[in-house]
C-alpha cells in the first residue's frame, strides 16, 4: 500500500467531521507504560477518541477510532490523518477505516510537522497532566493515569480549556456556537 499525506494539501476545514487527526503516546507509571491513542477534530480540536492500553497493540489505536465513529456519525470522505506508526498502518485499521468511508492520510516519512496539530496536543496534554503529576509522585499504575487522562480531557480539555485558534473558547464551546 502507498501511505500519502494528504493532509498538506487540503484547505483547513470549515465544519466538525472534515478532518480527524491520530497519534499515540506513552505515559510511565510505577508498574509499567501506559499507550494513550487520541484523535481530534482538526477543526474544533475537541478530543473526539481516546483510548489507553498497556501495549503497543494496535487495539488500543482501534479502540480509540471506534469512540470516535460511535459519536461522531462521520461522514463518507473524511480525511483521517495518522503518523507512519505501526498500529495506524496495520491491515486492522485500514479495514476498519475502509469501511467506515474515511480517507486514510499518513505523514511524509520524517515529517511530523504533518500532524502539527496533534503533536501540540499531545505536547499539551503531558505539560498540563503528567508532569503536574510526576512532580506528586507520578502515577502508581495504569489504571491511575487513566483516570487522570479522563478527567484531563473530559472534564478539562473539551469543556474548559481555551484556544486561540478557536478565539479564546473551548472546543466544546466553539462547537456549539456554530451548531
């Protein structure tokens, strides 16, 4: 298969479900790595997917893209941007992406300014909640930082955190104003 960017080459979006964008991090806790899989709408940044696992399987990365098409009803066509990681590039998660309509897109090999939006929250993410709690101690387990992902995202992220990009509201904010 030929992976291509086609992220570069498409205006930014105007609307919610145009652009998805995916990676995959990993979190250390006192028993072991935490992999945490995040997708964003490019156009709100709202987390619309997340998933955690304690492998590098290419489950946890599914697990993530099956939130994201249960709540979001994506249209057929919708570019669904990934780096060239193992899990996004996996014969799993092209079918499953096949069927549900999306546009695979992948960054040139070297190129993570590609998923520049992701990259930065991801960046974000362990600024504002990991390492507020590495300096406490960090996390016992994975269970742990999971919890902590949640809130960070659903209960902050999405409802409260505010973006210039989206003119100093929150993600769930910009969207309902224009919904």
């Amino acid at each position: 298969m030929l992976f291509r960017s086609h992220l570069a080459t498409r205006p930014p979006p105007t609307g919610p479900n145009r652009i998805w964008v995916a990676d995959l991090t990993y979190v250390p806790t006192a028993s072991g790595w935490l992999y945490v899989a995040v997708i964003l709408d490019l156009w709100s940044r709202r987390v619309v997917g997340w998933a955690t696992g304690r492998t590098l399987a290419t489950g946890t990365v599914l697990a993530a893209l099956q939130m994201a098409l249960q709540h979001r009803h994506p249209p057929a066509g919708l570019l669904y941007h990934s780096d060239r990681g193992v899990q996004y590039a996996s014969a799993e998660h092209r079918t499953v992406l096949a069927r549900a309509g999306l546009d695979a897109s992948m960054s040139r090999q070297g190129t993570p300014y590609d998923n520049a939006a992701m990259e930065s929250f991801m960046a974000t993410y362990k600024r504002e909640c990991v390492r507020l709690a590495e300096a406490s101690g960090g996390y016992a387990t994975p269970d742990e930082a999971t919890a902590d992902f949640f809130a960070y995202v659903e209960l902050y992220y999405n409802r409260q955190r505010r973006h210039s990009a989206l003119g100093y509201q929150s993600p769930l904010d910009f969207e309902n104003s224009i919904n």
